[in-house]
C-alpha cells in the first residue's frame, strides 16, 4: 500500500495490492481525476487519460485555446463557472453575491495513517502501517478559501476514504451552500445503478435502473438517514452478478440529510457524488473559521457483489464500529416491546426475565414506557425519571432485581431528542423544539424535536441520561428516535446560520452519543429509529447494533436483512424472533424459520416467553444453545448472497469461517410448490479441496458444493407436513 507522486506529471497514485486511484493536477490547478479500479502499475504519468480537444459549444478557460475545457475532463473537485456545467462539489456564496469558486493547487503532504474529523463519525487505523494519506490543499485566490481534501487508501481493504474541509483563511465571510464529500468521475455510463429504498417496516430494499443520462439521485430531507432511502449505492457492469464482475459502492458515513447521484453528461461520462444534501443546507463560515464535510468511503470489486459487501463488512466490522463491543460476543436478548408494548408493571417484567433466563437469554432489555408519565405514545418523552408507579425503586431497583434474582444483564430504552407537550420537559423549556417563529410546528407520532443544535439542551439530556444510568446497572441502551424533522429552525441561531440547524443538529446527536459512549465505554449501543431509519454507518460509529425493522415476520425480514446486507455486516443487524401471528403483518410463519432467519443478524427475541407452549419453550432453550456455539462464526465469517427472495421463491445465504473450515447456510422456502424441480444448491466461499461434513447430508468437497451445489429435498412429496414458509439451516464442518 503506498501513495506516489510524480512532479513532472504531477500524478498521484494511490494503491494497495488490489486497487488504484489516480489523480492529477490539471493544467489550470484544478484536481483531475485519471483511474478509480483493479490494480495498475505505477508510471510517470497517466495523463494520457485526459482528454484535451476541440469540441463544439464548449468553453475554454485560455484565450486562444480551444482545447482545454473542464467539461471534458474527469474531476476530482469540480466547481461551477470554469467551463464545467455538470454538478459541483463545492459551491461558495461570497458576500458580493458571486458564487464563482477557482479551487486550485496550493500544496500537498502523504502520511501513515488517517484523520479523524471532530465531532463526526470515521474509518480509522489502529496503527499507521495500515493506512496511507494523501492530503490535498486547494486554494481560491480571491476569497482566500482553502479546501484540505484527503484521500486514505487501506492495506486491507479495497476502499478510498475522502473528506474535505473547507478554511476561511481569508477576511471576509462566506455562504457554503454545497459540499460533496466524495465526487468520482467514471469515464463511461455503461452501469446498473442499485440503490437501497423503502418505508417504514421494508427498508433497504435494492432497486436497480440503468444509469441514464441526467441526473439521477436518492436524498433524505427528513433530519435523518430515513427509511425511504439508504446513503448506499452500488454501481455495477451490467454483466456482474453477486461472484464476478466489476462492482463499486459508494456509501457516505453520516446520518443526517444526505445526497448520492450521478449525472450522465452528453458525452457518456459519469459523475457520482455524495454529500450532506445542498437542500436546506447553507453553512456560514466566518474567517478562521474550519467546516467539515463528513466523510465518504467508495469500494471497487472485481468479484462482484458479494466480492463488494465483503470489502464493506469487513471495513466497518473492523474499522468503523469501536469500543469494547467491536470484537466481543453480543448478547442474546430479549427485548419486552411486542410483548408487553405499555401494559407492564415491574413484577410481569421479572417473570418474563426469569423465563427468558432459564431459556439461557443473557441480557433483558426494557423499552418504551419507564418514564415520566408515559403510558401511551402520546405524552412523558423528555422525562428521563422512572415511574414509581410501575417501578417502585425504579430503574436502579428493576436492574437490580435483573441482575440479581434472573441473572441477566439488563438494557434499557431512551429515545433522547424528541419531547410529547405533555411533559415536565416542555411546560419547563417550551422553546426548546425545532420551531419556526410565528408558525406552529407538525407533530409526529404526538411528538416534537428538541433543538439539539444546542449545546444546553444536549447538556440537559446528557445529565439526565448520566443521571439513570450511574444509579442503575445498565449494559445496553437502545437509542430511538420515532419521527422526520419538520420545520428546522433553531431559535437560538442568526438568520444566516439557519440553514445550518440539520447538520448541526446531527453534530449534536454525535455529541451526546460521543459523550455517553466515552463516559460508559461497558454500555452496548443499539441504534434504532422506527425500525431501520437511521441504520447507516455514522450510526454504526457510535452503536454497533441498529434495529434492522420494526417489521419481525421472518419472511419480511429475509428480505430487509438481504437488502440491508449489500453494505452492511451482520454483527451490525438486530434481528428477533417475535410472536405469531406477526404483529406487523398477522402471518404466521413457524418458529424454526423465524429462528433460522434472525440466526444471521445480532439475534434476540421479542415475545412474553411465559405464554409460550413447553414444546416451543424447549425449542427456544436448544434455540439460544446454538446461537451462542454459531455466533462468533455468524459475526466475523464472510457472508455471501446465494439466492435473492427478490427474484425467487426460496431465499438463501451462508457465512463461512475465515480458515474455510466451518460455515453454515440458511436455506428458506417462502411459499410451498407442488412438484417442484429437483433442487441444487450453490453455496460459496468454500475451499474447493476441503471434505465438508454436513449433517443428515453426507461429505462433499468444497468444489462440489460450489459447483454441482447441495441437494437441498425439495419437492417434500414424502413428507406430509412440509407447508409454506420453510427453511432448513446446514452446518458444514471440515477438518482441512
Ligand atoms: C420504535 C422502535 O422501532 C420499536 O422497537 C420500539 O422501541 C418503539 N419505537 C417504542 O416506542
């Protein structure tokens, strides 16, 4: 892994042993793009990828010459206004009203290692030796704004990291009123875009468009990642599929509004970026003063999408998630909202504690409903003191008693940036909320967002958090956040910092999380926001679990854990078994294929284990047994996409141990067929020479499995019981 710069050509080529991307610096100062993909020698200079010619109904920035003209070249940090008229990465707004920027290079510098952005959530090295920087420094001449980009390639993972920062090292204001944390020009549109959409209880499902000509773009407003889009998106060569061909990801580590999209231009090449999004954003930055972007990670495989969501998991299995809970086991837990919703009083929360600990669950996770006075979702939220009525001695005594007489950890839920009017918070600090003057807010879910672009507020919820958890025993907080932001107006801000309140208030949400992770690094972090609307890897920086849905029928979910599976890990996934029929859908589905499909996320459960049958309890005893055997193998194996419950009937995926010894592969029938074919399944990642032994099945090397595939006894004639929602789950074992 190294970065090279070559001064007469003025080249720079990052690489590692698989990848490159190279950049240069054009003939005007402006940063060129020249290659992004499988690896390349290093040479002098690339620029011959750079087109320079004559071509009508273009603008030059040299009098006299015709040839050089931005629109034709591929772009690392394009402005508006110097002869490209496609999208820019940075728009500045002088006080003249002028939005003409001329970025040019001033210096450069490579080092070992990467940054570390204040306040906002990044990739990181542990050591030097596993990351090289390059650090770009832009200047525009007349406003004496500079643009620090760097660019981190890793030994280990096929990524570049970039972000940006902007100075004003000048003396006068200015306005940024866009600024794309990652720009990557493709010198060609012939891709498959795949981006991950939804709604609430079906998120991240993938949907695929060839790239067109024009825009194209996926973007939250909302104050939050969202349901409905994912800042994820894969780009690939209409002809790669999930094991072969050239595949890249593009995914942007920040929870708040955000933008990807790429523009097709007129001459077939492509622009992708990504970003806070431009909508509402307008940053004021004074002179001396420093803004910076979040920070975008862009991953190219040659090996498809599986090759793909490998260099993420990977990348954010072991680089972006911290702490203590990066590399230890995850407790299986149960959570008591499908169970008890708000009808629970502290003595039908222990019976279920102490079912769930006899069945061998380990953590016990209270969640809406302690506080205040909250007894329905319409008031209590910003009370963070328990309710004696239902909890006597309170948090301190139920966690306690958690500990103590069921002998399980105890976790608990907060959902800290919102407020019901009916609440001590709101009669006490009315104008806390997100409100714009003279107007009346919107309510959602009978709740309100507090301000939390402010630091007194952040500090208020702080303490109050701080508070419950240093007089209880608390190994794990589920953090929730149940509505979109609406009218974003921070009362306490200048007219032109307004448009700063979305960001800032995702800064503040960092804040807070930074604070209570520091302060209680023991405390497990599961993200959650309605269900998986801010399941994106700023979130992961902080909690290393989100809440997948908040729709838990197994056959949903295979497809919501499939699409949430192109980027993300599976350690990172919350996944239970729930109740049937299910609450979300009313479908019943048969206990083994709820556990068979919660068995490849962080698993738990979110049912009233004492109204369960004996025979259904001993199978969530043996349940639990075998999770904790399989869950290291489940968290840190490579995972593979075999068959897409989006194009098929049936659905399977499988992990397989780092050494190839062990793997295991989840197999599900969705709806039964009658006389179907004669079933083959391919499974991957295996050793193509190992013997595997698999239960009930026999021994097969690696490369029959691969290649012939495992039969799976699909058309059940023989047997009588097999019905819809089926699955099977297949242990593969090998001595080498
Ligand atoms: C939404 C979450 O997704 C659910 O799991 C639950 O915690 C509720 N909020 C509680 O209000």
């Amino acid at each position: 892994m190294a970065v090279y710069f070559h001064g007469e050509s003025r080249n720079f080529h990052l690489s590692n042993d698989r990848i490159s991307y190279i950049l240069t610096v054009l003939r005007n100062g402006h940063l060129g793009h020249l290659y992004f993909g499988k690896k390349l020698p290093d040479r002098e200079s690339y620029n011959y990828l750079l087109e320079e010619a004559l071509r009508p109904m273009t603008s030059n920035p040299y009098e006299g010459d015709r040839k050089f003209s931005l629109e034709h070249c591929l772009q690392e940090f394009p402005v508006y206004g110097s002869s490209d008229y496609r999208e820019p990465a940075v728009e500045i707004r002088e006080g003249n009203g002028s939005r003409i920027t001329d970025p040019r290079f001033d210096s450069y510098r490579i080092y070992s290692g990467k940054p570390r952005l204040e306040g906002l959530p990044t990739t990181y090295t542990e050591c030097p030796g596993e990351a090289e920087t390059l650090e770009i420094t832009l200047r525009d001449s007349v406003t004496n704004v500079c643009f620090i980009l760097s660019f981190t390639v890793f030994m280990d993972y096929d990524a570049v990291a970039r972000s940006c920062k902007i100075c004003n090292n000048g003396t006068e204001p200015v306005h940024i009123e866009r600024i794309m944390s990652f720009t990557l020009d493709l010198d060609d549109n012939y891709y498959d875009w795949i981006q991950f959409s939804g709604a609430w209880a079906r998120e991240r499902f993938p949907e695929k468009h060839r790239l067109h000509t024009g825009i194209q773009s996926i973007t939250s407003a909302r104050g939050h990642s969202g349901h409905m889009h994912n800042p994820f998106l894969i780009l690939k060569r209409p002809s790669a599929d999930e094991y072969q061909g050239e595949v890249f990801g593009f995914s942007l580590i920040y929870s708040g509004n955000f933008i990807i999209q790429a523009e097709v231009d007129t001459y077939g090449t492509s622009r992708i970026q990504m970003g806070i999004n431009p909508f509402q954003f307008s940053w004021f930055l004074k002179p001396g003063e420093t803004f910076t972007a979040p920070e975008g990670i862009a991953a190219y495989s040659s090996k498809g999408m599986n090759g793909l969501s490998g260099i993420f998991h990977q990348l954010y299995r072991e680089r972006l998630i911290r702490g203590i809970w990066r590399d230890k086991e995850r407790p299986v837990l149960i959570n008591n909202w499908e169970a008890t919703y708000f009808d629970f009083d502290e003595e039908r929360l222990i019976d279920i504690a102490k079912k769930a600990h006899s069945a061998g669950i380990e953590l016990f996770v209270l969640d809406d409903g302690w506080f205040g006075c909250r007894r329905d979702d319409t008031q209590g939220l910003g009370d963070w003191t328990p309710n004696k009525n239902i909890l006597p001695d309170g948090i301190a005594g139920l966690s306690r008693r958690i500990e103590e007489e069921c002998g399980m950890k105890f976790g608990l839920w907060f959902e800290p940036e919102m407020v019901n009017k009916k609440s001590v918070l709101y009669e006490t600090h009315p104008d806390w909320i997100l409100q714009a003057p003279y107007r009346k807010s919107c309510h959602g879910r009978h709740q309100y967002v507090l301000d939390f672009s402010r630091k007194d507020v952040v500090d208020y919820i702080y303490s109050s958090m701080a508070a419950v958890i240093k007089e209880s025993r608390i190994s794990y907080i589920k953090w929730d956040m149940n509505r979109s932001i609406t009218e974003c107006y921070s009362k306490v801000y200048p007219p032109e910092q307004q448009g700063e309140i979305f960001h800032r208030y995702i800064l503040g949400v960092y804040d807070l999380y930074d604070r209570l992770t520091t302060e209680f690094p023991h405390i497990l972090f599961e993200s959650c926001a309605s269900g998986g609307g801010r399941f994106d890897p700023g979130m992961m920086f902080y909690a290393p679990q989100g809440w997948t849905s908040d729709d838990t029928d197994a056959v949903e979910r295979l497809k919501i854990q499939y699409g949430t599976s192109y980027c993300y890990p599976l350690n990172s996934m919350g996944a239970h078994v729930s109740i049937i029929p299910n609450h979300q859908l009313n479908r019943s589905t048969p206990l083994s294929t709820r556990f068979n499909t919660a068995l490849f996320g962080v698993f738990g459960y979110e049912m009233d284990l004492t109204r369960l049958s004996d025979r259904e309890f001993m199978e969530i005893k043996s349940q639990v047994e075998f999770v904790k055997e399989y869950r290291t193998l489940i968290h840190s194996g490579t995972f593979y996409r075999l068959l897409s419950p989006f194009e098929n009937n049936e659905a399977a995926w499988m992990v397989v141990s780092h050494d190839k010894t062990e793997a295991i592969t989840g197999y599900y029938k969705i709806l039964n067929d009658v006389n179907a074919g004669f079933k083959r399944l391919k499974l991957a990642g295996l050793d193509e020479s190992f013997q595997y032994t698999i239960e009930g099945k026999g021994i097969f090397s690696g490369a029959e499995l691969m290649s012939a595939g495992l039969v799976i006894n699909n058309p059940p004639e023989q047997d009588k019981t097999a019905s819809d929602f089926r699955s099977e789950i297949f242990l593969l074992k090998s001595q080498k």
